[in-house]
C-alpha cells in the first residue's frame, strides 16, 4: 500500500479526518486504521443511550460500510500501526505489513487509566472506553444489585444515571470533596449531588479504594481508607485516561501530556499530525496549550487537519465546548473555566434552569448551563468574538445575551 494520507485511529477524530478530506475535494488514496474489529462509531451514546439499552451497536455506527466504499476510503479495521519510519515515510502494521504515506494523521485517542490497587482485575471491575466495553457492562448491569463507581467525573455520573434508573443499589466514591471538582464550580457540584441523591444514589467523598476484595474470581465488596467494606458484585472505574502518545514517540515526535502540535495540528514533523483526545495544542481560550478530550474538539481539529493537506491551511480556533445527560438534565459547558477568579450565576438553581458564568480578570472565559440551551448557544459566539460581558451582566436575566453579539 503507498502514498496519500495514512490515518492511525479510527475514533470520532480519525474518522471525520477521512470524511473531511474527501468534502474537502481531496482526490488522494485514504487509509483509516483502526484496532477494533467494528465500524467507527460515536462513543458518547455508549454511557448514556446504548447503556440504557435504548439504542442498539448498529445504531451507534458513524456511518453504514457502503460510506467507505462510496468515498474510496480503505478502511482497516483490527489492526494497528506500531512503528512509524518517519524518514522513510512509512509505518509498520502490527500483523506484519506496511503502509507508506505522503500525510500521516495521529488519532490515537487516549486509554483508561487503571486503578492501582490489590483485586482490580477480578471480574467484574469494568472501565468504559470502548464498545466492547460497554457492552460487557451493559450485560452484566442486568444481574447486578449492588453497584460501586469509582470517580465522580462524567462518565462515572453518566453511569451512576444509568444504573439507578435501573433499579439498582449505586454507591460512588470519590476522592475529592465535591463532583466534577476540576471542571465546575461548587454551586454544580452541589446540585448534582443532590440531584443523583434524589434518584438514590449513595456518596462517599474524600476517600480512597484500599483494595477490591472477591469471592472467587469475581468481586464481592470494595474496602476504602476509611475502613469501611460495601458489597458490591459490579464495580465501574472512571478516574481518567492517559493520552496514547506510544506511537509517536516510535519516531521522536515531541511528547508531554499528549503529542505537541502547532495550531495547525502539526508535529514537529511536517509530515505528521495530532489530533484529538491524544494532541497537546496551543488554544488561546486556555492561554497555552491543553490536551482536550470531548467529540467537538475531536471533529473540529480533523476538519483543520483535512483543510491543512488539501492546501488551505488556518490555525485551530474552535470554541471548546461539553456535554452530558444525566436522568432528565442536559448539562452543556463551553469555553474552559480553569484559572478563572469569579463565578457568577445566572437563574435559580432550584429551578433546575440556571447557568454558571465564569470570569478570569473580568473577561468571560466560560459557561455553564444546565437546562439553559440559549445561554449556552449564546456563550458560543461571545467566547468565539471575545464580545464583554461584565458580571453585572452576566446574572441579569433581563439582558439577553445572545442580542449582545453583533
């Protein structure tokens, strides 16, 4: 196989770098590599819809097989890149072939970081990253009673939703002292503490898992550093993922938290990009560089990648922006809140519509909506025009924000 544009990482990113090309008017040869043995599919259902059992795997597929036949793409499912030759401008297969290219996009994604204590490999303790995963997950929630999330992040209250509705006993530990601690502030947290609580489900902050105990080869119980023992016979970790920087470090590529890229998602090899969950970018609405993991930088920074190859090339400027569902809450984030110095809130929280405005040096630097789609909309297009908004502003309900953007 040679020439054209060679894709490690048929993720969301990998994919839409594919498609884009071809929208793009890119008449080169495409190969998209991917090592798991299915199609390319949206992973965020995985926690939500299809965890619920209200959407089937098919459904999740990103596009039918006829797609790829349709727009040339060759797609090589099962399989992975292990080697890049970078002076030759070939990579190595891990079945033992090679593929050589003129472009090579790095969409590597990121893995699971694994819980480091005694009993984490006994059956039952599950992480969720891939549909095979969620699958297996899915399957065992049926059976299960007594169920222990380990991390109060997204997708261990994506999950915690889930099973409760189910019917089942949810327990999650967290070692912070609030949910979601990086990313909100403590006015959210609070609120979806109470609101997972109302639907039952237990919480235990400021603790860590000494160690899973079992009975046989499979989980019983969880035993934290408080001493205290809670049956469970199914146990989901989310504490985290570690970037898949492996690759790119096969041919001395610059690696830090992630891949380093330049705005245009080029590595300091002209030849390669990074993109997605495993780049390290420069992103102005961060004020240096940040490795983001969400389906809208994914896709943005693929569809920058395409446009670089095709020969019009513009630096990475997307507006960050994040979603969750959980029970009947759509929580939207935009923008990136850490390091600002007020929030601000806009609405009643006990309405269960209000949002949280974030300031860093009296500049709008994010916000966060729970059930207000219009302020997220609108904090859209006045992070992407850096339009003012002053505090004032921001938690007068009669102002209209989206009438502040030209």
């Amino acid at each position: 196989m040679s020439g054209g544009v060679v894709i490690a990482g048929a993720g969301q990113g990998g994919f839409q770098v594919a498609a884009s090309l071809r929208s793009e008017g890119y008449d080169g040869s495409i190969t998209l590599i991917g090592d798991e043995p299915s199609l390319p599919y949206h992973r965020p259902p995985l926690s939500k819809g299809f965890m619920a059992r209200k959407q089937d795997a098919e459904a999740t597929d990103l596009r039918p097989d006829s797609f790829y036949r349709e727009q040339r793409i060759e797609l090589l499912t099962g399989e992975r890149i292990i080697w890049i030759d970078a002076s030759n401008r070939r990579a190595l297969l891990a079945t033992g072939g090679q593929v050589s290219y003129q472009h090579l996009v790095l969409a590597a994604g990121a893995r699971n970081r694994l819980l480091p204590v005694p009993g984490a490999r006994l059956g039952g303790v599950c992480y969720l990253r891939t549909r095979n995963q969620a699958m297996k997950i899915r399957g065992r929630l049926g059976d299960a009673r007594s169920v222990i999330i380990i991390g109060g992040g997204f997708i261990g209250l994506e999950l915690a939703a889930v099973a409760s509705s189910l019917g089942k006993h949810v327990l999650v530990v967290e070692c912070g002292e609030r949910l979601m601690s990086r990313v909100v502030a403590p006015i959210i947290s609070d609120f979806y503490r109470e609101l997972h609580c109302a639907h039952g489900v237990i919480f235990k902050f400021g603790v860590k898992t000494e160690y899973i105990a079992g009975r046989g080869d499979k989980v019983s119980a969880v035993v934290l550093n408080d001493g205290t023992s809670h049956p469970a016979d199914l146990v989901l970790v989310g504490i985290g993922v570690v970037p898949n920087t492996e690759l790119a470090e096969t041919c001395d590529l610059r690696v830090a938290d992630g891949i380093v890229v330049d705005q245009h998602m080029r590595t300091a090899n002209p030849d390669v990009y990074a993109i997605g969950d495993c780049a390290l970018h420069p992103n102005r609405f961060s004020g240096g560089t940040v490795r983001i993991e969400s389906v809208q930088n994914a896709v943005d920074q693929a569809r920058c990648v395409a446009a670089g190859i095709v020969g019009r090339p513009y630096g990475y400027q997307a507006v960050p922006w994040f979603w969750t569902d959980q029970f009947d809450i759509k929580f939207q984030m935009v923008g990136l809140s850490q390091g600002c110095d007020r929030a601000v809130t806009r609405g009643i929280p006990e309405s269960r519509m209000f949002s949280v405005l974030y300031f860093k040096r009296q500049r709008l630097v994010a916000i966060d909506s729970v059930n207000r789609p219009s302020d997220h909309m609108a904090g859209r297009k006045l992070l992407a025009c850096g339009t003012p908004l002053t505090p004032e502003q921001a938690t007068d309900t009669s102002v209209d924000l989206k009438s502040l953007v030209a």
